[in-house]
C-alpha cells in the first residue's frame, strides 16, 4: 500500500473522529470535545489537502466523504445507539462498492 493510501485512511479516519463528535460538541459549546473536533476536522484537511496534489480529487474525495460517513453512521450504533434500516445499511453498502469502484476503476 502506498502512502497516499495511508494518508487517506488517516483523512478518513480523521473524518470519522470529526463526525462522531460532533453531537458531544453540543454546538461547540463545550470545550473538551469541541477541540478534539475541530483538531479532526484539521487533521482530516490535512490529509486530504495532500493528497490531492498526488491523487485525483475526483477518486479522493469521494472516498474521503463517502468512508467517513459510513464510519461515522456504523459507529453511531455503538456510541450513540442509534438504528439503521435495512434499506440504510444497504445503501451503506453501496457506498463502500462505489468507493471500492472508484480505487478499481484507478488501477486500470
């Protein structure tokens, strides 16, 4: 794996950590959980910054967005309890093909 691959597990994952924590911001109204928030965002802007001087932002950002919600929408269920459908989780199946689609679609 190369280190773009890297750097886009660590945007998306940086991604993930942003959405999660947004409901503990409470509006950013608290402190603790509004910094790691914000540091998220920014590692994840980061990450993504780079990566598109090396990669298309058409494969890039997709994946970065797409990913991220999803790990944002599966580690909901734990954090927060929250429920999905049957038809939203096969929608998050979608989304992962489309993201796997787009890295295949890079190799040929």
């Amino acid at each position: 794996m190369s280190w773009e691959w890297i750097y886009l597990i660590l945007a998306i994952v940086s991604e993930i950590i942003f959405g999660l924590t947004l409901k503990s911001t409470v509006g950013l109204t608290r402190f603790l959980p509004s910094l790691v928030n914000i540091a998220a965002l920014g590692a994840g802007l980061y990450f993504l910054s780079v990566l598109v001087k090396f990669l298309p932002i058409t494969i890039v950002y997709p994946i970065w967005t797409g990913l991220g919600g999803v790990g944002v929408a599966v580690f909901s269920l734990f954090f927060y309890e929250e429920e999905l459908s049957l038809t939203q989780i096969f929608c998050i199946f979608l989304i992962i093909a489309g993201a796997v689609g787009l890295k295949l679609g890079e190799m040929s």
